[in-house]
C-alpha cells in the first residue's frame, strides 16, 4: 500500500510524499489571463484612433457638398448668405484663433503663478484649499460663465476697463483698443475663456512641478542658490515639457468652447483688429445656426465649419506634440 495509513516495517525509510504538480495548470491559466488581457488593451488602443478616423469621414462626407462647391473661398472669403449658397468663413476662423490666443496670452502667467505658489511656497495647510478652489473653475457650467459674464463682465468692460485701457494707458491710438467698446467683443470672449481654461493649465503645471525630483531642488540650494533661483533654474527647466503640455492643453479647450463665448463675443462675422469690436468664432457660429439650416446645402456648411475647426485642433495638437517632443529632446 502506498496511502498515508500504510505501514512501513521496523527500520524502513520513510518515503518522501507524493504530491501532485499543479503548476503545468497554473501557468496554462495564467498565460490564457495575459493573452486574454493583451487582446482587451489592444482592442482599446486600437478604438481611439479608430473612432477618431470615423469622425473625420463623416465630417467630411457632410461637409464635402459645400467644399466641394466653394472651394478654397470657404475658408478665405468674409460673405456668409444662406440664400445665395455663398459660404466664407474667414471671420469665423479669425474670431476663434484671436480669442483663444486672447485668452492664452490672459491665463498662462497666471495659471504658472498659481502653479508655483502651490507646488513651492504655499505651507502646506493652504496648498489643499486654494488648490480645490481653482480646480473648481472648471466644474461651472459654460452658460453660468456665460450668464457672470453677461451681468459682470460686460459692465466691467464697458465703464472702467475700456477707459482705462485707452485714455490711461494711452492703448487707444493703437489698432487693438480703437472704436467704441459695447461689452460683447473679442475681448470679453477671450477674458472669459482666459477664466475657463485656468484650471487646466494650472492643475497639469502644478501635478508636472510636484513631480520634480527633490534632488534637482536639493541640488541648487546646496549651489546656494536662493528659493527663486531653484525655481527659476532647476524646477521650471525641469517641468518644461509638461507645462507646454498643459498651456495646448488649454488652448484646445479654448479653441472648442461654444456657450460661453456666443453668449459675449457679439456674433457679427466681421474681420476687424479692434479688440473692442464684436466677433465671431467657429463654435458659434455653428451654435447659432445649426437647429435653424434651412436646407441641406447650409447644413453641409455647418459641418465644413465643423472640419476646419477639427483640422485645425488636430494641427495644434501635432505642433504640441512636437514642442514637447523638441523640449525632451533638448533636455536629454
């Protein structure tokens, strides 16, 4: 008998017991889980392109009759007439890239500031705070930000600021501050998508700087160098690459808000180089005229707008890619 009650005669070795190998099994299992495990991940890597690719044909198969009957006029011409099937989106693109660098030029110092006061000066008691109060910028609805900005910051615009900008600091006799300020202008889209894209330019600069190794502070101070010297020379060189992530980052959300800036930048498809005159952006413009196309040659200009908006994100996005790319580059 070789079961565990069998026994053995006086003086006999023990035998070693038998046990069975389950590891043949385990690994079949394992190796099973990690194929089923690989194929999964594949399939979602795979689907972001992929639906991305399918967004731009059916962008640009809904768009195609106005292109292909306007032609490279659509994005150079000015006129916009329903009923004479003629399509220029020039004032709209315009509008959209001078608002959003408005608000870019208006935000980044501040987000940086903010960033840095956090990540390296604020004790630590006020850091959790004032970090959840800016973050909470991005949770308010766009028409909130639309309705503040109406009751707000039009009258602000109007009455003290437009004053100030042009008779005491003598910005009047430039083009950019010329002719009568109304409130709803260029201006007041690009301070109002300057508070909205704040806290994502500030969370990712502030996340990029807390992730700075502390050697590279320890390092400069043991240089003796003072606390802005270490920012200046060792953090902020060191983070570079991830706050141009953030600032595209904000400008991509810039580029592509709707409410906010149709209800403050006045919706007139004009090009002028007055910051006080009214505007138009892409967004906009689709906003206000999409649940109203009359007919299907309108309807395809809509979704044109739409594809030059998608285009020109995608551009952005490529050039941040490549900034990141150069500045990594460079550091390495």
């Amino acid at each position: 008998m070789t079961g565990p009650a069998a026994k053995l005669p006086a003086g006999a070795p023990a035998e070693a017991p038998q046990w069975t190998s389950l590891a043949p099994v385990t690994m079949e299992a394992s190796a099973r889980g990690d194929r089923i495990y690989h194929t999964v991940i594949t399939a979602f890597a795979i689907s972001i392109p992929l639906l991305l690719l399918l967004i731009a044909i059916s962008i640009g198969l809904a768009a195609w009759p106005a292109l292909s009957q306007s032609g490279l006029s659509f994005i150079t011409t000015s006129e916009w007439d329903v009923a004479r099937g003629r399509f220029g989106v020039a004032p709209a693109i315009y509008g959209t890239i001078v608002s959003s660098a408005i608000a870019l030029v208006l935000a980044t110092p501040l987000a940086i500031g903010v960033s840095i006061f956090l990540s390296e000066i604020a004790p630590s008691w006020l850091r959790q705070p004032v970090g959840f109060l800016v973050d909470l910028l991005a949770a308010i609805p766009s028409v909130v930000y639309g309705l503040w900005g109406i009751f707000v910051l039009i009258p602000l615009l109007r009455d003290p600021i437009a004053p100030f900008l042009k008779d005491t600091l003598g910005l009047g006799n430039t083009p950019f501050f010329s002719g009568q300020n109304y409130g709803y202008s260029m201006l007041a889209a690009g301070v109002i998508l300057a508070i909205m894209i704040l806290p994502f330019i500030s969370a990712v600069t502030r996340e990029v700087l807390l992730a700075v190794p502390r050697s590279q502070r320890e390092a400069a101070l043991a240089l003796g160098a003072t606390r802005w010297e270490m920012i200046r020379d060792a953090v902020l060189p060191y983070a570079r690459s991830g706050i141009i992530g953030g600032i595209i980052l904000g400008l991509g959300r810039a580029l592509g808000e709707t409410m906010a800036v149709t209800m403050l930048i006045g919706n007139r498809p004009e090009i002028s180089a007055s910051l006080f005159a009214p505007g138009y952006t892409m967004a906009s413009l689709i906003a206000n005229e999409f649940t109203e196309a009359t007919n299907d040659l309108h309807l395809s200009a809509l979704m044109a707008v739409g594809a030059v908006l998608f285009t020109i994100t995608l551009i952005v996005n490529a050039l941040a890619r490549w900034l990141v790319w150069r500045v990594t580059k460079g550091r390495v």
